[in-house]
C-alpha cells in the first residue's frame, strides 16, 4: 500500500502518476479541500495558470484507484520492519493508517520575520491574507501594506486589490534587477518571464504602488513605517508612514518537515539556511521506501513541486522517469537558485527590533529577554536560550520564532548559526500539537 | 446561494457562510479580536491562516486550543475566546 501525505501539487500529481499505471494509492491531507496552499479556490478560478488545478482534483475525485482522505491531521508516525504507521486526527477520532510506501509532501509555511508590532491585530502572513480571500472569501482588511521579499507576494497584492481592498503597497525588499545574476535559470525558464509580466500588467492597471527596496518595519495597528534597506535589510533610512489597518509581510517559505525527520529521514542545510530533506534522483530519502517531493525537499514553487511529485510517484512503483521529467525538473531546481539569489534573506532585520519587540509569539518573549539569556544568563546555544526563557515552547513548537531566536543569539554572538543547530530547530517531536488526552490515548494503545 | 450559518462567539449570535472558518467568518462580520493573551493581555487574531501559529486558538463548544483559522463554522456551535 502506498500512502501520500498532502494534497498540494506535489501529492496530487504523485497520486495521479500512480493511478495512471493501475496501482491503488491513499491520499490524507488536514485540510477539507485539495489543492494545498498554492491551489485555494473557492469557486471562479483566477489567477495564473490556476485552471491546470482542475484536472488534479478531477482525478482525485473520480479515479477509483486514488483513496482521499480529507480534513485528517497527521501528528505522528513510526516506523518498523519497513512497515511506516501512520496516527492521525479525523474530527476529534483518533485513526492509523500503514504502507509500505511513503510519498511525503507536506509543503511549506510563510516565513516570518519579527519587526516593532508584528503581534498587532492586523499584522498577518500574506498567506493569510491570501487563505482567507481564495479560500474563504474575505478581503483582510480596507487598507492593506504587503511587504517582505519573494514573488509571491505580487499573487496577494493582485488577489485582494481585485477584490476591491486599497492595496497601498508592495514593498520588496530587492530589486528586480537582481534576476540579472542568474541569466541562465531565466533563459530555461521563459515561462516565469511571461508570469512575471502578467503580474507586472495587473499591478499597473490596479495602479497599485510598487516599491522596490523598501519595507515595513514597524506597525502601530494603524500606521505602517517604512524603511529603505540595503540589501542585508539593514535600514538605509526611514522613509514613508502609511496609513493602513493590514501589513501582510513574508520572506519566503519554511518548509514543514516535521513527520520525516520524525521519521528519520536526514535532513540538509541549504544555501540560505533552510532546512531541507536530502532525497536522491528519484526523490527517495534516505529511508527506507520513504519518497519526498515538493517544498521540502526545497523551496521551488509549484511547477517544480508537480515534476517532483511525479516523479516520486512513478519511482515509488518503480516505473521508468522519462528523460523530458528530468529535465525539467533540473530547469525548474536552476530557477529555484535562482530565485535564493533574488530574494535573500539578510540579517540587517535583526536590528529593527527593540527591546521589547515580541520574538516569540506564543510565550511572549521579548527580545531583550533573548538577548539577556546570552549576555547574564550565559547561554551558549538556542537551545539553552529557550529553556531560560521558554522561546519556541509555546503551542506553536517554534514554527515561528524558532529560526529567528537561532540568528539572533548567533548574531548577538557575531558566529553563524550551526547546521545542527539549524537541523535541530526545524524537528520536533510530534508532527502536529494534539491534545493530551489524544496524546495519552495514543500511547495507551501501544 | 450558499448556506447561512450562526454560530456564538463569547455569547452574541454571529452567521458565516457553510464551509468558512470560524476566523474568516468572525473577520468578515467585524471582530478584530480571537483573544488575549497570557501574559500582557494583548489582544490577537489569525496571523498565519493556515494552522501553523496558533494565535487564534478558541474553544469550541468546550474544547480548547482550537485554531479557528482551520475549523470550519458549524451550526449552533459555541465559541468562546481564551486566554
Ligand atoms: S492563524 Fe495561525 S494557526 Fe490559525
């Protein structure tokens, strides 16, 4: 029995290479509908290219030897014998599932960077922003400041301000002009060029404000400020206030990797700190017949998550990768370098924050709080940090602050953040928090 | 025409459209505020959308730490903020 856990483009197009050749698969996903969080429709498709979702859902709907199940959280797995355990959450019931094969592709999460007022209502990810329009139908706010870095920012601004909210501006962080170091990637990828322009197109015919090497960095509830920085993000200057009820600021993705390194599949550093699964040619771990695709094996984006997953799906049953999948699968890893080099993340934020800026959310802890730790309480690594002040230990397991409480002890230090440091904030023990009582219940049965 | 839902939150009668989350319904009828926080008090709501965060936990007709970004409104449920 093969498993598939999520439904976004990876998962999809790994069930549908599979049913293709007659074999049966299981698709479980937590959320209610497919399509993870690049395909989000309510009802009328927009965007670019998004009608291509259509046939995926298609075929997980009406092909027999495909197995959905929906709205079912995946909080941990085990593994013995080659025999992989699934345990998860269905409306409050506890369930297992077992395979033989597993194809994870659990995707990714915004990246958030901490600035004076990011705990304000109305400061959000623009994934959320984008959630609650696609998927729910519900414009964030009237006034809405979309800032940070990444071309996934253009899709938000464009969603809402057709939406009929007042998108009063983009703020990237780099300048496009930066894509002119990666010639080659543009030149395998014409494609990109041509969403590029569609983006560009709806931006200015919904005249909304495009600023290039600026961002928020600081929230008061009401009033946005705006920074120049540099491309380390270190502030240049200050240079706009804006009135607005909504900052939507993401700097990139976080992969989600909790269930394979519950599992053990080992996991990589890549060149901007991101903490990734090692897979081999034919996306496979390196456990057992564990396959990966999509985000977590590196931030890409969809088109390169569909070849992936694909690929993981035909390699799990054993079937031939055609060379056209190969290669563009390498097309699409040139274009995902391509974009680490557009859109990088410095460390110049770290000095936006002042002493009382939340760095964890959940626990609330300050960053004068994370710095005393190092300096008083002398400690030496993230890990001690957040035993002192309890940073990261909050519901959320440090899948927000967690990287940011690493780069600023490291920077507080004036020494890189280590791989296993970095390997070690991206794990936690269970893949989704649960109750206690399901916890207990879990382990009773064993 | 999609189904109307109502639904309370902290008591006061509130309706969504079927298949909305317990946040996206609340934001669309005007609260700005899931809950309070801990320790300051402060007030939050939905900042990730997607289940990751945790700031707009609720309880849901007795059941805490429930994220009502991911919880879809259902009828007569009871959702009350926690802290
Ligand atoms: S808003 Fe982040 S978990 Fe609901």
């Amino acid at each position: 029995m093969i498993v598939i856990v999520g439904a976004g483009p990876a998962g999809l197009a790994a069930a549908k290479a599979i049913a293709r050749h007659g074999v049966s698969c299981t698709v479980i996903d937590a959320a209610s509908k497919p399509g993870g969080q690049y395909w989000r429709f309510r009802d009328l498709v927009q965007g670019y290219k998004s009608q291509r979702a259509y046939g995926y859902f298609d075929e997980l709907r009406s092909n027999p030897k495909i197995t959905y199940i929906n709205a079912a959280q995946v909080w941990s797995a085990t593994r013995t014998n080659d025999l992989v355990t699934l345990n998860y959450l269905q409306a409050g019931i506890e369930k297992s599932l077992k395979c033989q094969t597993l194809i994870l592709t659990t995707g990714a999460y915004d990246r958030s960077i901490p600035f004076p007022g990011w705990e304000k209502p109305g400061s959000m990810t623009p994934g959320a922003a984008q959630a609650l329009l696609k998927g729910h139908g519900v414009v964030v706010g009237k006034k809405i400041a979309i800032s940070g870095t990444g071309p996934f920012l253009l899709p938000v601004a464009v969603g809402l301000a057709e939406a009929g909210a007042e998108v009063v501006g983009v703020f990237e962080a780099h300048s496009p002009l930066r894509w002119l170091r990666s010639p080659i990637a543009l030149a395998f990828n014409p494609e990109k060029f041509f969403e590029l322009l569609y983006y560009a197109k709806k931006i200015k015919k919904l005249s909304i404000p495009m600023k290039f090497g600026k961002v928020v960095t600081e929230f008061s509830g009401s009033t946005a400020f705006v920074s120049r920085v540099n491309s380390e993000l270190s502030i240049k200057r200050s240079s706009d206030e804006i009135q607005c009820d909504v900052v939507a600021s993401g700097w990139g993705f976080v992969p989600d990797l909790s269930l394979g390194g519950i599992l053990g599949c080992k996991e990589i550093v890549s060149v901007d700190g991101t903490v990734i699964f090692s897979v081999d040619r034919n996306q496979q771990s390196t456990v057992g017949n564990i396959f990966i695709a999509g985000e977590a094996t590196g931030i890409g984006g969809s088109d390169l998550a569909l070849i992936e997953g694909e690929i993981a799906g035909l390699a799990s049953i054993n079937k031939r990768i055609p060379f056209t999948l190969r290669f563009h699968r390498a097309r699409k890893q040139l274009f995902a370098r391509a974009l680490i080099r557009s859109y990088p993340v410095g460390n110049g934020w770290q000095k936006w924050l002042d002493a009382k800026t939340l760095i964890c959310r959940c626990e609330e802890v300050s960053c004068s709080q994370v710095l005393s730790s190092v300096v008083e309480l002398k400690a030496e690594d993230s890990r001690t940090s957040k035993l002192f002040t309890r940073a990261g230990m909050g519901l959320c397991q440090g899948r927000v602050c967690s990287r940011n409480v690493s780069e600023i002890i490291a920077g507080a230090k004036g020494v890189p953040v280590a791989d296993t440091e970095r390997i070690s904030y991206s794990n936690r023990p269970l893949a989704a928090p649960i109750s206690l009582g399901s916890l207990a219940d879990g382990i009773g049965e064993k | 025409m999609t189904r109307r839902i109502s639904f309370s939150f902290n008591g006061k009668p509130f309706s969504g459209e079927e298949g909305q989350s317990i946040a996206a319904a609340l934001l669309n009828s005007g609260v700005t505020e899931l809950r309070k926080t801990r320790f300051e008090g402060e007030p939050r709501t939905i900042f990730c959308g997607i289940g990751i965060c945790f700031d707009c936990v609720v309880t849901v007709n007795n059941v805490a730490n429930q994220r009502s970004c991911l919880i879809e409104i259902s009828e007569g449920a009871e959702i009350v903020s926690q802290q």
